[in-house]
C-alpha cells in the first residue's frame, strides 16, 4: 500500500462529469437517527427529499444533491452519536459484500487495502487519506459536505476500528482519535471504544494506531474463498459505477423536469429540447451518446416516467388522472395502458401494494 493514499471519485476527461451517489443505507441509518430524536418520517422526507420508495431495495443510491441534505439536516441535528457507537458495525450487515471480502484477508494490510479500493460501495462523498511509518498508522477523514460537523468521521473510524481489531486476535488495540467539532453531549464516551481519550477542537480528523500487526498472518484467512469474494466485490462496484454514466445524467434530468412547476406538462419533444439546452449539447450529440451505452432517449424517458409512476403511487396522495398529467401522458387510459405494458398491473393495484409494503415495513 502506498505511503499516502486517496479515495476519491474517479476524474474524466470528458467534459459531463460521472454523477457520484450514496448508498441508501446511510440514509435508513439517518433515518432511523433522526426518529430517536423525535422526527417524524414526513419531515425527514420534507427536509431531505428522500422518500420511503428510495430506501426500500437495499441495493438503491441517493444522489449528491439529497445526500447533501441530509447530511446537512443531521449536522443540524447533532446526530445521535450513541448509534455511532453501538457494537454493530454498519460494514458487515449493510453492505455484506464489502464486509466479506474485508473480513477475510490475508493480512491487516490486505485488510485496509480492501477497505479503502471498494469504498466508494458505500459512498463517493467523502475522503479517506492513509499515512504509514515503522511506527503508526494513520487515517485523516474529510467530509465534502458539513465539514466542520465530525460525526461522519466518528462513524468512519468506528467502522475501520471494528475492522481492525477482527485482526487482533486480543482485541486490544488503541485509537488516538482526534475530532475537529466540539465534544458532543452522550451518555457514553468514544473514549470507552476507541481505547484512548479522544482529543476535541482538533485541527483535522484523524485516527491513528500501532503499525506491529498490519502484516501478521490472519489465522481465519480462507485462500479458496478468496478470488471469489474479490471477484464479486468488483461486480458489485461495476454496478454502482454504471450510476456514473452519461445516461444517468439524462435521467436525472429527465426525472427534474418531469418534477418542476411548469404550467403544462413537458411532451417527449420539449423534454429533450430542455435536456439539451440543459447540458448544452445537440439532439444529434446526446442521441450518439446515449447509443454508446446501448441506449434511445425514448427508452430512458419511458423508464425515468415509469419509476417516477411508482414513486407518485406510493409516496403521495396524488390521483391517478394528476399523475398521469404530471408525467405529460395525453389522458389517464393512455397513462394505465403504460402502467401495465411494463408492470402488468394496473395504477390503482400498485398503489394498494406498495401500500402494504410500507406498513409491513415500518415505513421503510
């Protein structure tokens, strides 16, 4: 592993930018954090934008600007740093794949390097630096959003610290840890994790600990196994990248329009005139680029409407005839007979079934 080492979004040389997500995970977690604060469901989805529908497949992502929010109504909030500090470790039940291939290195170092490679499986937000001498070990944590609030990085650290004592066969390693936001108030102290006092109002972010065991053999290593867990975490961050495409761009925008306050809902036509004038491009330009990617603007546009349906359906009281106009269909038969073509069901079953969904769930 090199000496200094940066996670960060991939850069591009083209001139529209990969579009960086969140998995939702995060958000059921600020969730959940926020309701122990009294916060009702409704007001999380007001403040965020981020509704039941999206957290319901575990596999979803959140995009920059509604993860922005959240991050930024949980700075607000002081999050509830007593989760932060919960023995569950996030890494292992919420994202399994990571965890796996994690959890059965080689070595410590294989370990971290691991970790740090596939990261961006649980977010491409953030930064994550690491520093080695003979002596230590250190990890600086910086935040893209809510810098100056440190409960991302407490969260950070308390997952690389549980990572890391899986490999210490006693349990017993020690984190300086130093925080660049005031103590907050809790009943427990990181302290108490970490094995070490945490220093408060630091300059920067930082965790550190004894280099002695990053390259002791891992008892627990299953070589067999090995290559089938790497193999399957690269699969699984192809997936998330594919978010990151030209065509997800289209569809987010597609999906904004779709959501403005226009007075007259936007046709097939005056939607890739907005899409143009948006990404200041030709019809002839976009049109080429989505076909890269295997794609027509129709087919985009008909999948953004028909997840937007779904979304409108569960999220709202909306009727069916104001969805059908919002998402520009000439009339509301016109609208079901879509529906069905790619759901086999009506408007009106759906909404009763996502309806139970959401109640058996708990709200998500």
């Amino acid at each position: 592993m090199p000496a200094h080492l940066e996670l960060m979004s991939a850069n591009t040389t083209s001139h529209i930018a990969p579009r960086r997500t969140v998995s939702n995970r995060i958000a059921v977690a600020a969730l959940q954090a926020a309701g122990s604060a009294g916060m009702p469901p409704e007001t999380f989805t007001a403040r965020t934008g981020i509704a039941a529908q999206d957290l319901i497949d575990i596999n979803g992502r959140i995009d920059g600007a509604r993860h922005r929010r959240l991050v930024e109504l949980m700075a607000s909030m002081s999050a509830n740093v007593e989760r932060l500090l919960d023995e569950r470790c996030g890494l292992f039940p919420d994202f399994p794949v990571l965890g796996n291939l994690c959890l059965n290195a080689s070595t410590l170092r294989e370990a971290i390097d691991a970790f740090i490679t596939f990261r961006p499986l649980i977010g491409e937000f953030d930064f994550l630096f690491y520093k080695e001498t003979p002596e230590w070990v250190r990890f600086e944590y910086i935040a893209e959003f809510a810098p100056g609030n440190c409960f991302q990085a407490l969260a950070n650290f308390h997952v690389l610290a549980t990572l890391i004592r899986a490999y210490d066969g006693a349990h017993s390693t020690v984190f300086r840890v130093a925080l660049t936001c005031s103590e907050p108030r809790r009943s427990r102290t990181p302290g108490d994790f970490f094995g070490a006092t945490v220093q408060y109002c630091a300059p920067a972010n930082q965790m550190q600990f004894s280099s002695a065991a990053l390259d002791l053999p891992f008892s627990k290593y299953n070589a067999v196994l090995a290559p089938f867990l790497l193999e399957q975490t690269q699969k699984e961050l192809q997936r998330v990248q594919q978010s990151g495409l030209f065509s997800a761009r289209v569809a987010d925008l597609v999906r904004d329009i779709i959501a403005g306050e226009s007075a007259e809902a936007p046709t097939s036509s005056s939607l890739l005139t907005q899409i143009c004038e948006r990404l200041h491009t030709s019809r002839w330009t976009l049109r080429r680029q989505l076909q890269v990617e295997g794609l027509h603007f129709s087919e985009l546009e008909a999948r953004v409407k028909f997840e937007e349906a779904c979304r409108l359906l569960a999220d709202t009281r909306f009727s069916v005839a104001q969805i059908s106009e919002q998402l520009g269909f000439s009339s509301q038969s016109a609208f079901t007979r879509f529906f069905r073509s790619r759901h086999a069901t009506p408007p009106v079953a759906f909404r009763q079934w996502a309806q139970i969904q959401q109640e058996s769930r708990g709200w998500i």
